[in-house]
C-alpha cells in the first residue's frame, strides 16, 4: 500500500481531503524487469561483459540480457510486476556459468547477491 501524505501541509497549515488520497496505488515502479548483480555489502559489480538469461520453469527462453557496468540488466520483454516464476542464470561473455536464482512472481526488479 503507498504511503499517504501527511493530512496537514506544515508550509501553509491547510488540511489535506482525506478522500483525495484513498486507493493510492503504486507508481514507482520499473515498466521492464531489472535484475542487478551486488557483493554482500550492497555495491554493484562491474559486470561489464556479462550476461543473463531468463527462462520459464517449463524452460522455455523468454529472453538474454547484458549487464551495463553499473551492474543492471534491463529484460524489455518482461512486463513487470512479474506473473510467474523465472529461472535467472549470469553467464560471462565467454560463456561461464556465474548464477542460478529463482525470480519469484509479484516483482519489478530482483538482486542478486554475490
């Protein structure tokens, strides 16, 4: 659920309808799924060269993406919030297995950590 604005604006003092705010859906999200490969301590790795690829659980492919040095990989093909589970695997651009997660559904960008 967002999370609503306070109900008295402290610049001016005036009060905010509270009927403005109900049924607030989301908004930030990503359009596209994104994965973004981080050591434990949260910082990205320099992943320039790398790749991953997205398969259902049937295993069929649904698409490869390449990391960009930040990092992230953007999936265009992928609609977000997810709506079934992916099988998610990081490749070197030589072809060297890093990763194997499962993406559960319901989500807009994953992590993956180490």
């Amino acid at each position: 659920m967002a999370i609503r604005p306070p109900q008295t604006l402290k610049s001016t003092g005036r009060k905010v309808p509270i009927t403005r705010y109900r049924n607030v859906s989301p908004t930030q999200t990503f359009r596209r799924f994104t994965v973004i490969w981080a050591n434990t301590d949260g910082v990205p790795f320099n992943t320039t060269g790398f790749f991953a690829t997205l398969r259902r659980l049937n295993g069929s492919f649904v698409q490869a993406a390449g990391f960009d040095s930040f990092g992230t990989a953007r999936f265009s093909r992928v609609r977000t919030p997810t709506n079934q589970t992916f099988i998610l695997r990081t490749f070197r651009d030589d072809g060297t297995l890093f990763r194997v997660r499962t993406v559960p559904p319901g989500v807009s960008s994953f992590v993956v950590i180490g």
